[in-house]
C-alpha cells in the first residue's frame, strides 16, 4: 500500500510548495522524497500533532520501509511512538535526520495546502471548526483537516483505546511522575473565583454521589468571562486571565490540549479537541507570552524558572463533579520555553491509570527480582570467605522488618480485591 489515502488530488500541490519543501533536502532526498505522498502520510498514517509534537516527518514510502525523518534522531520516546503507530500497517520505519527548518517547511506548507483545499470544499470535509494557525509558522491561517481520517491516533496505546470514544494526541511512551492528590489550589486570577456556567450542575439534575477517594480530591476553580467571545479577545487580557479562558476552552468536554509555542519574536497558542484543532492565539507579544508560561508553571506548581529540559508533572482535580487529570510538559525550543497541556477525564483518564498501574506493578515485579539477586549475591559471598559465614550482618534486622511490611501491603493488597 502506497498511499494509505488515495484520493487526494496530486495536481493540486503546485509547484512554488514542491520546490519549497525540496529545498531543504539535499542529495538523492530530492529525487526521491514525494511531497503529495508525505501530505497523504500524515492525512493517514502520522498525524500533524504527532509531527508537532515529536519533531518528525513521514517522508516517503519504499515497499513496505517508511522512511522517518526525525529532528533529534536519539528522541527514543519518538521512535518508539511512530514504531509501534507503523507496525500495525505492516511498514519498518527507516529513521533518518532532518533539519528543524526543514520540519518547519514541511508542516507549514502542509498547513497551508490543507487549509486551501478546506476553503473549496469544506462541506465535505468537516462542520464546526474555528479559525486557526498552527506551529512553524507566523503568518499560516488554516482549519485542521478531517478528523475521520484518522480515528484512532490516541495517548500512549494507540490499540487498547479502541474502547475510548474521544481520541487524542500522543504522549510520551514514559509516564511523567505524579504530583499528591491535594496539591495546593490553582491560582485565579480574582479573590474569589467562582465556577464557569459549565462547570455547576443544571437545575433538576441529581448530582451523582462521589466516591470517598474524589472527595479529597480539590475542585478546579475557573473563571471565564469570554467564552462567547471571538478567541482573539483574549490577546487583550492579562496573563492569568487569559490562561482562566484556555483553560475553560480546553475543559468543555473530551480530551483537550494546549500548545505553547515560542518563535523568534513572538508566542503562539493552539488549542485542539480531540485531535482537532479548534483556534489559536496568534502573535502573543513576547513578554506576555512568558507571563502566560509562568502562570501555566504556577498552575503545575513547577518553579518559575527556564526548563533546560523537558519536565512533567501532573494534578488532579474535580470539575463538573468529574475527575479531570492535568498533564504538563514544559522543554526548552528553539526561540525559547514551550509548553503543552493536556486534559484526561472519562474513559481515557481510566484507562491511563490502568496503564499506570500496569506500570507500577511491573516496576516492583522488577525491584524484587533484583532485591532476590542481591540477597542471593550476599549469601554467596558470605559463606566463599571464610569467617564471613559467622559475621553479624547488620543490615540483618533491617531487611527483615522491610520484608514485613512488604508481606503485610501485600496481604492488603489481597484484601482488597475480595468482594
């Protein structure tokens, strides 16, 4: 399979969008890299926020060898993502390095080509898409395309989602560490903020009874103002306000996520729905731009401070009597700090901590293989010197208590999944 979506219209790509993105590709790239075929691949196989957000490029296809180009060839998490995205279409992935401007010509003509092919015909693609530009760009106003064509490309496993009814951008292979369960409050930009008209319970709805464990679980207070309001509104607002409005957008329902993009003189942020991008703030003065950032971190409760590299964290909150997962990451980009949000509820929140715990259990499975091989690396040692048999081992009582408590969590353990 060559074109795994077969009716776009090659003749369309004009020649001025060809020779650009060739450009930036040197040697026998030129003659065999296919632009319609790299616009088709990421229509179907490797989504545009997949490509933002790991820095790669599907390139062309040969048999059945995908050939990747990736801005940090040594990102493993990224070639572990488009690995396992690749092998159930029965293609090897071929990774090979590609400059960042080349990335950024690549997804902006995409962007732009999309975006021209919407306006002609956007009755047949799509309904209810606002304005928007996306990333690598500062002048690019385009919509998203279908998001039909594309319908599985969710979190960390794309194959154990199919039960989930709202797909997602990917994430990290990695799990980011988890913060408390009462995190101190997020800040407001007012004394005393009250919940959106989204967040309160209809009138003549019975609120569902809340299990003890959500209970502790702080509420997410927001105020938004504008929501009715054209998204270019809040370019006008202070950080802290602006960041209330995000937020609210982002949490009206399904899984929703904001980037954060910093260009050379100016911020950028795009929020997407399921996927889809919705609308975007463009052209943030820097200064406010950096606000903004602070007043995410502040929200994360990560130190205010530039991030040399990638950081995550994660908080917990109730919204609409619901729990709502917030997850961050902030890493250094080329012009300066950048950041992403995402918001899991529902399903997908349930199944990224079954994921988790998945994780946790084989992580201990692995910590007492390895306490079984040092015990057994003692005793060994212990009785290969003569007169180490007999020796008072110290760490002795520790251990033993240690084991315990462990024998006692498990016994808990047990406990709590009888009826």
């Amino acid at each position: 399979m060559v074109y795994p979506l077969g009716d776009r219209n090659k003749s369309s790509l004009s020649d001025t969008v060809r020779q650009r993105i060739l450009s930036q590709f040197s040697g026998d790239w030129v003659s065999r890299l296919d632009v319609e075929q790299t616009f088709v691949l990421i229509d179907g196989v490797l989504p545009f926020e997949a490509c933002l957000y790991y820095q790669v490029l599907p390139l062309f296809l040969d048999g059945n060898r995908l050939y990747l180009g990736m801005v940090s060839p040594n990102d493993t998490a990224a070639a572990e993502y488009v690995r396992r995205i690749v092998s159930y279409l029965n293609y090897s992935l071929v990774p090979r390095t590609i400059s960042y401007e080349a990335l950024q010509v690549a997804l902006t003509s995409y962007l732009n080509y999309t975006g021209n092919q919407q306006s002609g015909d956007s009755a047949k693609r799509r309904d209810g898409l606002s304005y928007g530009h996306y990333r690598h760009t500062a002048n690019t106003r385009t919509e998203r395309i279908d998001q039909n064509v594309r319908p599985t490309l969710i979190l960390d496993d794309e194959e154990e989602f199919g039960a989930i009814e709202h797909p997602t951008i990917p994430e990290p292979v990695s799990p980011p560490p988890r913060f408390p369960a009462n995190p101190a409050p997020l800040p407001s930009p007012t004394p005393n903020p009250t919940e959106p008209q989204e967040a309160i319970e209809p009138p003549g709805r019975n609120p569902p009874s809340l299990p003890p464990l959500i209970d502790t679980v702080l509420p997410l207070q927001i105020k938004a103002n504008y929501l009715s309001s054209p998204v270019e509104i809040l370019a006008t607002l202070s950080a802290d306000e602006m960041l209330q409005e995000l937020l609210a957008r982002v949490l009206i329902s399904g899984i929703g996520r904001l980037y954060f993009e910093c260009h050379p003189h100016s911020g950028r942020v795009l929020w997407s729905q399921n996927g889809v991008l919705q609308s975007v703030l463009d052209s943030l003065p820097l200064p406010l731009f950096k606000e903004l950032l602070n007043a995410l971190k502040r929200t994360a409760q990560v130190p205010p401070v530039p991030v040399t590299q990638p950081q995550h964290a994660e908080i917990e909150r109730l919204y609409d009597r619901a729990r709502v997962l917030l997850r961050f990451r902030f890493m250094p980009g080329n012009y300066g700090e950048e950041a992403t949000l995402q918001v899991l509820r529902g399903a997908a929140l349930r199944f990224y901590e079954k994921q988790q715990l998945t994780k946790l259990k084989r992580d201990a499975i692995g910590i007492a293989k390895q306490l079984q091989t040092k015990l057994n690396e003692i005793r060994d040692r212990a009785y290969a010197e003569p007169g180490l048999a007999g020796a008072k081992f110290d760490a002795l009582p520790t251990l033993t208590q240690l084991l315990q408590t462990i024998e006692e969590q498990l016994d808990n353990l047990g406990a709590d999944k009888l009826p």
